[in-house]
C-alpha cells in the first residue's frame, strides 16, 4: 500500500512519527496522524484544515488534555495502533472510491473521518469541527471549488475567479489569470482572425476553431489576444468570465507508466471542465492529439475528445501548422470535421513594423535599452530580405532582441582593472592561508590589512564603473541591427567602414597581387563588388555573374579563388562545382536535391544545401561547357530571380 502514497502522504507519516516522540508516546495513533496532517501544511488536507481554523498548536493541547504527555521518550522503531492502522486502509478505499490511483493527503484525512472514532475525531469535535463540513472541504477542494467563493457569487467571476483547478492547474496555465497579472505580450492587430474565433466559438455545436499557419506568424498570439480581451470584458455576452486554459500534453503523457494511465489523467481534465462549464481549452500544436498516449491497444486523445467536442461540451481552440494540420488532422476526417479551421496569414512589413512598436516597451525594459525606429524598420525590412525559411513577425522580433541582448552583455561586462583586482586579492588570500598554515601570524596580519584595503579599492572602483556606464541607456539603432542579421546569415549588410571602403577602392590591385593581367577581368569583378557593397544593385539578384572564357591555364579558376579571398579572408570559401559530372540530364537534380520518390530525396542538393547555409559566397560553375542543357535552364532563374528551389520546395 505504501508505494501508492504521494510525497507528502509519506511525509505526513514521518511527522506523525516525529510527533509521536515529542509527546513521548511509544505507539502512533489517529492523533498523530492528525498532527502530521496539520504539521505537513502544503496539501489538500492541511488547506482543508486550515480553512476551517484548525491550527496544529490547538490540536496539540487537544490532544495532552485528552492523553497527557509519555513518561520517557520511545526508543526505536514506533509501531501504529489498530486504529491508526484501519484509517490508513480506509485512506485507500477513500482513494479507490474518488478513482484516484494514489494516496494523497486528503484521503487520509478522509479515511480519518470515516473511521470517526479515535482520538484525533475527538479533538475535531472539540475544536467544532463538524466531521461532515471537513469531508465536503476536502472534496470541494478536490473538484476545484472553494465553498466561500462559490457560496457568494456564481463561480468564475470577475477579480475573485477561484482558479483552483487542482487537475488543470496541474496539467495547464491558465490565460485569462496571466493576462490579468500583465504577463502576456500586447497583441497587435490580428482583428480580423480574433473576430473569427469568436464566432466559432459562439456557435451551438462543432464550437471549435483550429489556427493554421505558417510556424512564427502568430497564432499562439491569436488566442493571447482573446485571453486579454475576455479579461477587459471585450467580448459577447457568450464568452463573458470564461477561462481559457492551455493544455500541455506533454505533463498529460509524462509518467503515464501503466496502461490506462493517461486515459485516466485526461478524462479527469475532461471531467473538470465539464463540471465548471466555463472553461475553453487552448492545445498549442493541436496535431499531437493524433496518437497521443496511444500505446499498444489504447485510444489515443483525438478518439477521446472526439465524441465531447462534437456535442459542444467541451470548447477548443487548437493551432498548428499547415503542413502538419495536412499530415495528421487532414488524414482523420472525423476530427476535421469537427474543427472549423481560421488561416492565420503572414504579417505584411507595415504590420510587423506595428508589431515591433507594440512590443517595443517589453523589450527596452527587458535589456533595459532604448530601440530606435529606425531599428524596428530595419528590423522588418531586413529580416523579410535576408532570412527566407523563417516567417514574419517572428524572425524580425528575434533580431530586436538578440541586438537588445548583445548591447547589454557588452554594458555588463566589467572593465579590466577590476579583473586585475579580483586577481590580486586571490594572489593575497593565498598568501595570507600560507602564512597562517606556516604559523607567520605577523605576515598573516600584513597580508590581511593588504586584502581590506584592495577590497576597499574594489568596491570604490565598482561604484565608479556602475555609476557611470550603466545609468546611461544605451541605443539599439538599424546599424547594430544589421550587424546581428551579418553574424545570423554570414551577409554584409551593415555600413561600410572606413577600412573597408579604402580597401574596396584598392580592389583592383589587392586581386592583382595574385593575378598578373587580366586587367579587364579584374575590373570588371571590382566594379561588381564595389556595386553590392554600396547597395546599387538590384537586390534580388546576385552581386555578379560572370563567364570566364580562355585556353586552359590562364588563371580562370585562380581568380575566382582570389576574389574569395579577398572577401572572405580564406580560399575555402568558394563553393566550387566541377560541372564536368553533370554530362547526363539526370545529373542536373543533384544539384538541388533529388525529387520525391528518388533515393536521396531528404538529402538536399549540392548548390541549394551550400548556399542555403552560407548566403553570402563566391559559387564557381567550374568547366561550364561540359554540362548538360538541363543545367544551364536552371541557371537562367538564378541569374534573372537569385533564387532556386530545392527537391523539398524550399526556396535558397
């Protein structure tokens, strides 16, 4: 029986124990179980107890006027009376009976009011506690409803909503709570899509939206924005004081070791909710219903729900993404049909640049920075032109705050002087540990005068420093945002640096000092790089193309590796083809990756999988005239659009 006991049904025995030997008695009896209920304080019995005035110093004085205090304190082991032994088999059938498959707190102190006739049902008699209005505590506590609250207003009111849903308290958050507390970031727009979910969920039957997007458009914000407005009480009359809770499946599977387990755990939740009436679900990646805790001959939690939220008992909003809403609720037309799904789109720049300034204050105090404008558009601008597998706003709010973070990390650090002082001060403490160990007390006593002074040194030194660096807030502008998107995706966008201009102007003869002539060839690779660094080209297109035609041996190759060299510091930058392999047509797909139903189709193609990782590259089609026609058309979209796409339909 032991095993099934909770934590703090174990711990509750062990105080019962300890209780046992401060009164000196040589036995544990209900008394002490009492004791340890009260002394445990955290569980439901001990919140049951103490919401009826029950405090454990009344019981013990209960208990020395009904037994008195021991002679000698026990030795050893202390065994349970009879009785003791009954409440705790009754703990278990108490615990049966509710459906638990547990002994928590609040069936021991069940089982101590069904036993109803030892020392510890005296003292609740005592101290007015009617048996009865402790057992309704305990399961109203259970069910998640406190009785004063309940008693005086419907449940789910305004300011005082108990929230105490002990099971989806415990497998969930709850929205409305944090959007009340201020925890949630503001939602920016997004009308239209919460304007939809309202309706849905004001319907009479199959009341469930799905969110489907793309992932970072902002469909988890979609349903944040609802919870904010249900809390200023901007919604129907349907929606009013309802809660909206988020499920996490994950906690729902996590520990489920028997089978039953999690079919248990979720009809709990279920049953909960259906009890208050005034709760709407919320499943973040709703696709990990399907086959959720479907072990060997289970349901999983699709089946479960199935039947509730085609009846209207039970309200969800789910999201997720296209490709999986595809994969996995496409395929069970049974569940699709019971979800009306709302298309969550990709911001436009000027909405995400709304967005952005929404969340700005967030952000500032977080890092605690000022962002410019400027940095919210280059923000927006930049991330919608450099990073292509990423979405809108999500990609662009990721920018503000890593430029946000790596400001502060740079006012963060201490200077150097004040390393040096921890140093020394490490180099005295040794010192003075070696002096004493050699018994120098006077050298020790030199040495410890040494290590205040440099403390004190140190601390001044410290003031100085945080005084005067860390009152002044820094700035996040578009050029520190350009510098984080350069460090992201290996792309130069940030402003030319003095250095750098002079060494562009010097191009021509830096790619001279390897390549002995070819003026013309040289010139027109400087012109081309210059273009793109002073931000005149087209930017859709590549820096440059250029065919270098000539006999064999006259440095084709070598200026390419030059130019490589030249921009990135290293001949090992050059992605470098040998399109002597690509003769046959069939070859022409290993260049971005096999097609579907092809051996190597997860494998990426040998261009798109390189430049996908490294943008911002010299690519040399080595030996051009040797490849195939097929090659050459691909090519066309490069040098016309600058983009390719690969064998999974992701765009390089």
């Amino acid at each position: 029986m032991f095993e099934r006991f909770t934590d703090r049904a174990r711990r509750v025995v062990v105080l019962a124990q300890e209780e046992a030997r401060m009164l000196n008695h040589n036995y544990i009896g209900t008394e002490h179980i009492l004791l340890g209920l009260i002394h445990e304080g955290e569980g439901v019995a001990a919140k049951a107890l103490e919401s009826l005035g029950i405090a454990l110093e009344g019981v013990r004085q209960q208990v020395e006027e009904i037994i008195g205090q021991g002679q000698q304190a026990p030795s050893g082991h202390i065994p349970f009376t009879p009785r003791a032994k009954k409440v705790l088999e009754l703990s278990l059938r108490e615990a049966l009976q509710l459906g638990h498959n547990y002994i928590g707190t609040e069936h021991i102190l069940l089982g101590l009011i069904r036993e109803g006739e030892g020392v510890a049902a005296q003292v609740l008699v005592k101290l007015g506690a009617d048996l009865n209005r402790v057992r309704q505590q305990v399961l109203q506590l259970l069910s998640g409803y406190s009785t004063e609250k309940g008693s005086s207003e419907s449940p789910g009111r305004g300011e005082g909503t108990p929230s105490s849903s002990l099971v989806l308290d415990q497998f969930g958050r709850n929205l409305t709570a944090s959007a009340r507390e201020g925890k949630l970031d503001p939602v920016i727009g997004r009308t239209k899509e919460i304007e939809r979910v309202m309706q849905v969920l004001s319907r009479r039957t199959k009341n469930n939206p799905v969110l489907i997007g793309e992932p970072g458009v902002g469909k988890t914000a979609v349903v944040e924005g609802l919870a904010q407005m249900v809390v200023k009480g901007e919604v129907p009359e349907t929606l009013k004081d309802k809660q909206l809770y988020t499920l996490d499946l994950g906690s729902l599977v996590a520990g489920s070791r028997y089978r039953g387990d999690f079919e248990e755990r979720l009809k709990k939740v279920l049953k909960e909710i259906r009890t208050r009436g005034d709760i709407i679900l919320f499943i973040d990646e709703i696709h990990t219903l399907v086959g959720a805790g479907a072990a060997e001959g289970a349901i999983d939690a699709a089946s479960i729900l199935k039947p509730m939220l085609a009846r209207g008992e039970l309200q969800t909003i789910g999201a997720t993404t296209l490709d999986e809403y595809r994969k996995h609720v496409e395929k069970d037309p049974a569940l699709e049909r019971r979800f009306q799904p709302i298309q969550v789109g990709e911001p436009s720049l000027e909405h995400t640049i709304e967005i952005l300034k929404g969340l700005r204050d967030r952000y500032e105090a977080h890092h605690r920075v000022s962002i410019t404008d400027s940095a919210l558009v280059a923000a927006a601008t930049l991330a919608d032109r450099y990073i292509n597998d990423r979405f809108l706003p999500d990609k662009a709010i990721d920018l503000i705050d890593e430029a946000g973070a790596r400001m502060r990390i740079r006012r963060m650090t201490a200077p150097p002087d004040l390393r040096e002082f921890d140093e020394k001060i490490a180099d005295v403490r040794r010192d003075k540990e070696s002096a004493i160990d050699a018994q120098d007390f006077e050298r020790a006593a030199k040495l410890r005068d040494a290590e205040k002074q440099l403390l004190g040194q140190k601390a001044e030194r410290e003031k100085q420093w945080k005084d005067g660096d860390l009152d002044v807030v820094a700035e996040v502008d578009d050029e520190q945002i350009a510098e984080v998107l350069a460090n992201w995706t290996g792309i130069p966008v940030f402003k030319l640096t003095e250095e750098e201009t002079t060494r562009l102007l010097r191009m021509e003869d830096e790619l001279h000092k390897r390549i002995i002539g070819q003026v013309d060839a040289v010139k027109a690779v400087s012109q081309a790089i210059r273009r793109t660094r002073a931000g005149l080209k087209d930017p859709k297109r590549p820096s440059g193309s250029f065919i270098f035609a000539g006999p064999s041996g006259v440095g084709k190759t070598e200026l390419s590796k030059a130019l490589a060299n030249f921009l990135f510091g290293e001949d090992d930058a050059l992605i470098q083809i040998d399109m002597g392999e690509f003769h046959d047509r069939y070859t022409a797909s290993r260049l971005f990756g096999a097609p579907p139903g092809y051996v190597g189709y997860e494998e990426g193609g040998q261009l798109t999988e390189k430049v996908r990782r490294k943008p911002f590259s010299v690519v040399l089609f080595d030996e051009i005239e040797k490849a195939h026609q097929e090659v050459y058309n691909t090519l066309l979209q490069v040098l016309e659009d600058g983009r390719l796409t690969d064998g999974q339909g992701r765009t390089v």
